[in-house]
C-alpha cells in the first residue's frame, strides 16, 4: 500500500494545485478582469478568469481551432459554480505564434473571431507577463460515484468538474470515520459502459464493478445497477451506488494520498 499523509483529515473534493502554463493569450476587459487560455501538461486547453488577484479556473465545456502560428481558437466556458446561465465564448486570434485579438461574448458554438456574431467585446491583449505573481485556483472536484458496501465501508470516486482523462479519478474507500485514498492501479471504462476500476489495500487486489442495466425502451444508454467490490481470492462485496451522488462529503473523515 502506498505511503499515505495522516497529518491531517483532508478535503477529497478540494482543488489540487495548479500552474499556468504559456498561455496562448491574456486579454483585459475595461473593468479590468483577465481572461487567459492555457493549455496544461497533458493537452486540455483551459481558461482562467481574474477576480482581484487570483486567476480562477474555468469549466470549459467545448473548444475549437488552433493549429499552426496563425490560428484561431474559441473556448465555451462557465463558472465552476454556475446554474447554466453564465457561459461564454472566449475568442482568441494569434498570429505569428502570438494572441493579437481576443473578445469575449455569448455561447455561438463554435464561431471564431471573424465570424463573432453580435454581443461580442473585444478585449484589450496583453503581454502575459500581466499574470505574473497572480493566484492560480484550479477547478474543485466533484463526487463520480459514491457506494454503499454490505460491510459497512464506503467506496468512491471522484474526478475534477473538467475531467480530461481517466487519469484524473481519485479513489476512496474505507468506514466512514477513516476512509483513505488508495492509487488507481487501473481503469477501464466502456463507451456504454461504467468503470471498473483496480486499486491495492495492502497486498490485496480489490476490483469496482457496476452492472448496466437497460430499461425495458431499449435505450441506447443504460443505467447503473449493482455494484460489486471483489477482493482476489476472497470474498466478493456488493455496494449500492447513491443516484444523484451527493454533492458534500460531510460528516465523513478522509486521509488522502502524500505527495
């Protein structure tokens, strides 16, 4: 099992650190707030927005364009709070390898800079030395799946509001009192499917299962059924999983993985 910090309970639906990475461009509006498109390490393109002297993580719902030293690129976005009702199109037109014109507007899809129908606000570009020595908070993560095991124990997932890839999952499990985040060992999802997904408690292998279950409209999409928790070579858990999941994890202490 690996090593894990018990200094302190932790919070598993906190936002993880997170750094700006060469943004392709920083726009400012007249009230002076910031609009910044990055992409992370690992490829996703992200938007920030300035409030005072933080940058504030975006959750992009869908972009597109890019490619190349000319390019253009729009980001649909909204809060990580929203309701629906605040989400936005930043408008990014870079030349030379450079961001040389950036508006911001309502959601038109995927429209780019000449084609930015009306509403639309040009934002003044910046040099991206404007962000420097800002405050960076990344998207919180939210609760994927939460299971109710015959034992006692609760197993669940989570994954940040603006998952990219599997690899963003974070797995828990244990009583109430002390559940403990185990490492991934793997995770497999179909395209109809739900995870199943391996992870290590001490020398044992557990395995999360869920059943799908098709209504009897034959729906394309399944819904999620019972779930098993199978240990390798002993015995095999059921769990319920809770529909909605829930959107607080109070009331339970959990011991996340060191760094």
């Amino acid at each position: 099992m690996a090593a894990h910090d018990s200094s302190a309970p932790c919070n598993p639906l906190a936002a993880l650190p997170t750094t700006l990475r060469a943004p392709l461009g920083v726009g400012r509006d007249s009230n002076g707030t910031l609009y910044v498109a990055d992409t992370a390490p690992d490829g996703e393109q992200r938007v920030f927005v300035s409030r005072g002297n933080t940058l504030y993580r975006q959750n992009v719902l869908g972009s597109g364009g890019g490619g190349g030293a000319d390019a253009e690129y729009t980001f649909t976005y909204e809060s990580a709070d929203s309701d629906g009702s605040d989400a936005r199109d930043l408008l990014v037109q870079v030349h030379d390898g450079k961001a040389n014109e950036m508006a911001i507007g309502p959601p038109e899809g995927k429209l780019f800079l000449p084609d930015a129908g009306k509403g639309t606000t040009p934002l003044t570009v910046v040099d991206t030395s404007a962000v420097d020595g800002l405050g960076v908070v990344n998207l919180p993560a939210i609760v994927s799946y939460f299971g109710d095991v015959s034992n006692g124990d609760v197993l669940i997932l989570t994954d940040p509001i603006d998952a990219y890839s599997s690899a963003d999952f974070r797995l828990y499990y244990g009583p109430k009192g002390g559940v403990v985040e185990y490492t991934i060992a793997s995770f497999d999802q179909a395209l109809s499917g739900y995870p199943e997904v391996t992870f290590n408690v001490g020398s044992s292998v557990y395995t999360m299962q869920i059943a799908v279950i098709y209504p009897p409209d034959a729906a394309l999409l399944g819904e999620p059924g019972p779930g098993t928790l199978s240990i390798a070579g002993g015995a095999t858990l059921k769990f319920t999983l809770r529909l909605p999941p829930p959107t607080s994890l109070a009331g339970f202490t959990f011991t996340c993985l060191g760094s």
